[in-house]
C-alpha cells in the first residue's frame, strides 16, 4: 500500500528562508506592483512522485534587477540568482524539502524593455 500523499506549497517555506537570506531582495510568488530594484519571483510547481514518501516540485525562478529607468540589468539579476539558487541547492533547507538540484538557467528572459534572469530547480519534497 503506497501511503496518502499531501503536496506541500512550497512557496510558504522558500519565501522566509530566501528572505533571511537576503534581505535586501524581495521576494514573492507574484510580482510585486511597486516594482523594487532587486526581485525574485518564484513558484513552485507539483510533478510526479520521487519516491512512495516525497514528490519532485520543479520550482520556477525569475530574477529581477531593475534600473532606475525600469528596464532590466540581465548581469546584476544573472549573478542574484547564481547566488539565490547557491543558497537553495548548498544544503540546509528547512523540512519538506529534501534536495534541490539546478535544471536549468539563469537564462536571459524578456518582459518589454525589462530583461531579467529566468532559472529553473528540481526540488524532491516530502508529502508525509
């Protein structure tokens, strides 16, 4: 008998771990109206099982570092998210999360003039 699974959100235990990481950035899983200078936006979405006890969450990444005139700085906002994915995958990441490893990126992404740092994560989670 394989046991009952319940997907954690793990938006609600990255944001304060990223948060108290860096303090400067804010940080949320939609983006934020205001427009800050630094920015991550992240969610994280469910996918199939790892294991009969924990779930991979590929988690979404995009970085924001915004000029003064709101358009994007690609090189601040490729070396923030260098450094926000070094914090999630070098260990020491609260329950559920059991491992993150990098999938992909920072690649450069475009939103209008607002260039920013787009990465993705595999994250395996608990689900008991």
């Amino acid at each position: 008998m394989t046991p009952p699974a319940r997907t954690p959100r793990i938006e609600a235990t990255l944001l304060p771990f990223l948060r108290a990481c860096f303090p400067g950035v804010h940080f949320g899983s939609l983006r934020d109206k205001g427009n800050p200078l630094l920015e991550c936006v992240l969610a994280g979405e469910p996918q199939g099982m790892a294991t009969p006890v924990s779930q991979y969450v590929r988690l979404r990444l995009s970085v924001i570092a915004r000029r003064e005139d709101g358009t994007g700085d690609f090189a601040k906002a490729q070396d923030l998210a260098a450094d926000i994915i070094h914090a999630i995958t070098a260990g020491g990441l609260p329950f559920p999360i059991v491992s993150a490893a990098p999938s992909s990126g920072p690649m450069r992404q475009a939103d209008g003039p607002l260039i920013f740092a787009y990465a993705i994560l595999l994250l395996q989670v608990s689900t008991t």
